[in-house]
C-alpha cells in the first residue's frame, strides 16, 4: 500500500468546514442504509481485509506516526501524550489481533428475542437494529481509529471518525487500510470516514448535525467531554470522569480485601476505572489499613485520608480535604476514609461517585446484596476489583468507551450498545376488534 502524502490532508485554510462536514454526514447517512443490510460475512470479509492492510502497511504506519510525533516533540508535548501517541510495533500487533477478535463476535444486527403470543393471535417480538451513523470524537491515541471503525462496522453502522490534530498522519493512514477492508468487501467507502481537517470547528458541526448523525461518543480528557455534553443536539454516549470506589465492609476476608485494594490502585494509574478512594469500616481499620498503607508506601502512592484513617497510614500521610473524595486524580494519589459502616459507605458514594464502577469486599451475603440494589454506578462489584469494569473483561470483545448515563447503553459499550432495538410484529392478516 502506498504511503498516505501530505495532500493527503485537508488544508484547513481554504476548506469549507462546513460544507465539508456537511458532505460526511450526507455521505455516511446513505453508507448507514447500506451498512444495516450488510451481511455478517461481508462485515467480517472487510475486518479481515483491514487487518492484512494494517500488516503489510507497518512501514507506512510507523513513517506517519513519526511524522505525528516530531511534530508533538517540536509542540511541546509531554512524555504521557507522546506515549499514548506512539504506535509501536506492539500496538500495531494489537489492532490487528483486535480487529481479528471482533471478527469473532456474534453479529447483534438482527437478533430477535422476547417473541410471544398476544390474546389477539398476533405475536410480538424486539429485533437489534444499527443506531444508524455514530460520530466518535477522541484525542491522541490513533488505535482507536481503528477500534472505532472494527466496533461500528460489525454493529452495522456508518461512523465519522475525528482524531486528535496531533495524530492527524497516522489517523490517515489507518484510514487507507480501512479503506482498502471496505473495498475488499464490496462495502461502500463512506461507511467509515476519518475527518481529515483538524479545524475545531469540524467538531462543532459534527455534534449539531441530528439529521446526519444519530450518536456522538467522545473519547478523551473532561474538558473534550464536557465541551461536547453542553453543545451537542445529537445524544451523546459518555463519561466525564471515573471517581471510583472501594468498600472494605468489617465483615471482609483481609487478605482479600488487601490484595483488592492494592490491585484497584496499583495495577494502572491512569484509566477511569482505577480506584480512587478507599472507605473502611471502622470496625477493621486498625487491621486491615496498616496492611494497605505499607503497600501504598512501596508503590509510592500518596495517601490522603480522614482523621480517623490517618493514624494507621504513616507519617508521610496526609490529611484529606473536601475536593479529595470527589477528585479522579489518575496518578499515585488515594483519598481513605473510615466509616461507621455500609449505610455511611453507600451515602457517601451517591454523593461523591461519577457513577462509574465501586466495589464492597464482604462475606456477609445480605450486605452484598444491599450494596448491589443501592449503589447507583454504572458497574457494581463484590469482592473483585474495579479494574474490570473493562468491555474486553465483560465479554464484549472490545469496547467503544464507557457509558455512565442511564438511557440506552450503560457500563461498557460494546456491540449491543451500538444498536439498539424496535418491536416487530408478526400476524396472519389479522386486525383489530
């Protein structure tokens, strides 16, 4: 394949952005109806092609990311961005397993279920049918283009794709690979279109377009999704943050609960579904905190806590402030608090939550229980840690974010939340008395 040039590139200083947006839309509404007739060999045809492109395009792939990253370098940005930048070899090795993986999925599009006879003699049912055309807005990472493109392609969508202007040439050479699946499948083009400008106001227009595009999901920092919550008048599929929480109840396993508690903090810092604060029961503190704090300490996590909690954490603790229990720090930093016990744990992660993921590590059943009705998260947990609230963890195979809403999708969206479902009925010319 040949190497994506520079032309390649919309010039932003004499595009239309508004006329051009307009086009994508046009142009992914028609693909959608093509796309919701697709077979599920055909979606798979083109995943399989696109995988054999990302393979023998790697040369191409690491020249334009280059070319991504000396421009970052020459910006200013700093070793995290660039790191979440980079598509190394590795990564490169995992959008291709990851597009081979969704091929393996069982295709939503179509299913029937809940099929049942009315008093009439008529029988009603539900079938999961594409949204239609998704428009997914992300920053700095350019595997996601391809995840994206996988995830709405076999859901039976069209998407509108709009990387971060720092990954503007690696964005564009996965697009020709994407590219390439598509034709190799017989399916149309404009079923996946990368934004080719990097024009903020391509992102305006994108998320005002209701008549072109049925949902937006944004992928990136709190500012990227809090922007595109207040001005879209397309609904939105998101997270703004992942304040997420642990429970030690007094009636927990301690082993289990320290190893919990260290793997929800330690295991990666910075996703949003990395704990963030950590309530114990008064009625184990003394045992089970010391355990933790000595752990914390050889990870180097700062640990913040509450006045009670801070005599079992070490002297290099320090004491919490209000803003700690409803901040997602996404770094080596840990509010604690200790809590009379469940019925404090559960009002204060209500109040405090993103409704993101929390968990309880307990023995006790009915205490269980009660924390799954009443915690009103997105993804509840009992004695597991939050580092699972992951649409690879759940079996969905792969995930295009995750939704802390309440209408339509919820949790981690996979396939099923990118369709959604209408009733069908089914009658013998039957009509009503």
């Amino acid at each position: 394949m040949q190497a994506v040039s520079e032309n390649t590139v919309v010039a932003d200083a004499t595009l239309d952005v508004e006329a051009y947006m307009l086009r994508l839309g046009q142009q992914a509404r028609q693909a959608s109806r093509q796309m919701a007739a697709a077979s599920t060999a055909a979606k798979n045809t083109a995943l399989l092609a696109m995988a054999d492109a990302i393979d023998a395009s790697r040369e191409t792939l690491h020249l334009a990311n280059e070319q991504d990253l000396q421009q970052g370098r020459e910006k200013g940005l700093d070793a995290a961005m660039l790191d979440r930048l980079a598509l190394t070899p590795a990564r490169i090795d995992g959008m291709i397993e990851g597009l081979r993986q969704v091929v393996a999925l069982q295709d939503p599009v179509g299913a029937i279920s809940d099929m049942s006879f009315r008093p009439s003699g008529i029988q009603v049912g539900k079938m999961r049918v594409p949204l239609g055309v998704i428009g997914i807005i992300y920053e700095s990472r350019p595997n996601v283009t391809c995840e994206a493109a996988s995830l709405c392609l076999k859901s039976g969508n069209a998407a509108i794709l709009r990387g971060g202007s720092e990954a503007r040439h690696s964005n564009q050479a996965i697009a020709e690979c994407i590219r390439h699946g598509l034709a190799a499948a017989d399916l149309p083009a404009e079923a996946v279109q990368v934004v080719e400008t990097t024009d903020r106001a391509a992102v305006g227009k994108l998320i005002t377009m209701p008549e072109f595009v049925d949902v937006i999901v944004p992928r990136g920092g709190k500012g990227l999704i809090e922007r595109i919550s207040n001005e879209a008048r397309v609904p939105v599929i998101k997270h703004l943050d992942g304040n997420c929480h642990v429970y030690i109840d007094d009636k927990a396993d301690v082993d289990k609960a320290v190893a919990v508690a260290e793997n929800a903090k330690t295991q990666r810092y910075g996703t949003c579904n990395t704990m963030e604060t950590l309530l114990v029961a008064e009625g184990i503190a003394s045992t089970v905190l010391p355990l933790l704090a000595e752990r914390y300490h050889a990870h180097g996590v700062e640990m913040r806590g509450c006045p009670v909690a801070l005599p079992y954490l070490g002297d290099e603790a320090i004491a919490a402030s209000e803003a700690d229990w409803e901040t997602e720090y996404l770094a080596p930093v840990l509010a604690i608090k200790v809590v009379s016990g469940l019925d404090e744990a559960i009002a204060h992660i209500n109040q405090y939550s993103s409704a993101h993921t929390e968990s309880i590590i307990t023995e006790d059943f009915d205490r269980s229980q009660r924390f799954l009705r009443e915690v009103d998260s997105s993804s509840v947990m009992i004695n597991a840690s939050t580092r699972f609230a992951d649409g690879f963890e759940y079996g969905l195979g792969a995930e295009i974010g995750i939704s802390t809403d309440k209408i339509h999708a919820r949790g981690p969206v996979g396939l099923d939340g990118l369709t959604s479902q209408k009733y069908i009925v089914l009658g013998q010319g039957h009509i009503r008395q």
